[in-house]
C-alpha cells in the first residue's frame, strides 16, 4: 500500500502492577494467569538487533510498551542501545515506578513519555486499575518525567461510559499550561477479556461538545497523515488536547505501526486474532538482512483494518490481549 514501517511499539513484558478492567481484569489476570517466563522473553541485544533489521524499512520511532515496562529490570540498558541506531525512543507507562526510573532513562537517550491516567479522582482510579496503587504516584512519576525532559509528556486516558467521563474536564484543567498534552481514547474492543460493548464508547464528538461548554478550543493541523490523535488546542495558547476516535472514525487507511511482543511475534495490527512469530530468526546469528527480509515480507502482506470492518462478524473474532502486545 506504499506505507513504510515508521512506527514500531515493542512490548518488554506481559506483566503489570495495575488490573485495569478495559486491559487485564482481574478474573482473567489474577492469581492462577500464567505469564511469559523470563526464559520466554527476547533479551535486549535480540531487541536491538530486531530494530536495526526495521530501519532499512523506514522505521523512525520505537515505543517500549508492556504490560507495565517499568517492571523489567535495567530497561534504561535497552534505552541506551536504542537511541544509539537513531530512533526516536518513547515509553508508555502507568508512571507508578516512573519517579524512580526518570533520571536514569534521561540519562540512558529516552526522548519521550506517554502516561496512561483514566481519573484523577482517588476513588474512580482505584476502581479503574483495580489496585492499591494511589493516584499521587502517577502524577509524581509524571511531574518527574516533566522535570528530566522527558517530553513533551502525553497522558492516555480511555473513557468509558458510566465510569471515568466525569474525569475528561478536569484532566483538561488539570494539564492546561503545564506543557502536558491530554489525549482521550475511545474504550475499544481489544482482546476478549474486557466486555466491551458499544455502549460503552463515548466518542469524540461527544466529548469535544461537552468540553466546548467549558473551554474555547481550535483545531491544529495534523503533522502527518499516520498521527492517530486528532488535535485541539486552547485559543488563549495554554496548551493543547488529542483525541483518538478508533471506533467512531477509523485510522486504518494511514497506519504505519507494527509490534513485537516480548516473546518475538510481530503483530500488524492491534486487533490481530494471531501473529508471526519470528523467534526463530531473531534467536539466530545470522545476517541481520534475513531478519529485515522476513520482517518485510510480513509487512507487505498486511491487509488488516479490523476498525474500519468493525461489525458483529468481525467483532467475534479471536483477539490478542493488549497486554500482550502493549497498546
């Protein structure tokens, strides 16, 4: 379809601190879940190597996603070898372990952070993630992603019907004029795990109405056809807001994004019922040009656009849990 690999988002583990209903609830991923085994995980030479065999491929950006990637022990190891091939190097993170880990991944060539926060209300984000975890510590791990450069910080946060849609105004107030961008994500039918319903999904428009009641906000110009997030900033210049409508106005036609799981299959797709394990060649040491060719024989056969045939049919379809392959 004439699009480059850009985007790679490399997950570093399947684990999490949090229990987020719309990711990994508890029921499924409590106790008795068995996670990947260390022994299971692609070490991070083997990452490194798998990025080197993308850049021929257009790739320019590099995201570590988990689970929770803070949870994997030296990842500022895998920043440092990152940011030496060149990429832009980002990481989503809950940020409960980020105040810890901020000097030494600035240290290491992180170039960027995105926070996932659903609430800033203590009760609705304990009830969100499902844990013990406060709110406070997010917002610490956030101020100190702001205070090592790490930025321009970008906060997630999935709305759901009934649950969090209270919390879109005030994340808005609460980041105007700090140089944080607060995106909003329609809830989307990832995995099989979560009980989504399109009931759930409050869509963009109907955000934006509401928050135009509040706040005077003019559209910004997209930077690239592939942005997923649709921009919006405050007229008086304090900052600015992203919204990404994959339900209510799909973004198949212009992805440029792959994943690699951190057991070595490559996902073309969020909502793939299955991937292309390449374990084999990634564990090999052999020349990194059959690594990049496997990798682009895969790519050019993507057909995916699971958001765009959204319906009954395909919504019954197997899916990868998004803990698996990061978000």
């Amino acid at each position: 379809m004439g699009r480059e690999l850009r985007d790679l988002r490399v997950s570093v583990t399947d684990r999490c601190n949090f229990r987020c209903r719309y990711c990994m609830p508890r029921e499924r991923f409590g106790e008795g879940h068995t996670f990947l085994p260390r022994r299971a995980l692609l070490s991070f030479p083997e990452i490194h190597r798998f990025v080197l065999a993308c850049l021929p491929l257009g790739l320019k950006k590099v995201r570590i996603t988990g689970g929770e990637p803070l949870l994997r022990p030296g990842l500022d190891e895998l920043v440092s070898m990152l940011s030496e091939t060149g990429v832009e190097t980002a990481l989503t993170t809950n940020a409960s372990l980020l105040s810890r880990h901020a000097p030494e991944l600035a240290a290491s060539g992180l170039d960027r952070v995105t926070v996932s926060l659903d609430a800033l209300d203590p009760e609705i984000h304990s009830r969100m993630t499902d844990c013990s975890i406060p709110v406070e510590d997010v917002l610490e791990g956030i101020q100190s992603a702001i205070d090592n450069d790490l930025g321009p910080v970008k906060v997630n946060c999935v709305v759901q019907r009934g649950v969090n849609e209270s919390e879109v105004p005030a994340l808005v107030r609460k980041f105007r004029g700090t140089g944080v961008t607060v995106r909003f994500i329609e809830y989307m039918d990832v995995g099989r795990t979560n009980g989504w319903s399109r009931g759930q999904v409050v869509s963009t428009n109907d955000m934006l109405e509401y928050l135009m009641g509040e706040f005077e906000l003019v559209p910004v110009e997209p930077e690239s056809p592939s942005d997923v997030a649709t921009r919006w900033a405050h007229s008086d210049g304090s900052g600015e807001i992203g919204f990404i409508s994959s339900v209510s106005s799909p973004f198949c036609g212009d992805c440029v994004r792959a994943r690699l799981s951190a057991d070595g299959h490559l996902f073309t797709c969020l909502f793939a019922s299955g991937g292309h394990d390449l374990r084999a060649i990634i564990h090999e040491d052999s020349d990194t040009q059959v690594l990049t060719d496997a990798i682009a024989a895969v790519w050019r056969r993507r057909s995916d656009r699971y958001s765009e045939l959204r319906s009954s049919e395909t919504s019954s379809l197997p899916r990868i849990e998004m803990s698996y392959i990061g978000g």
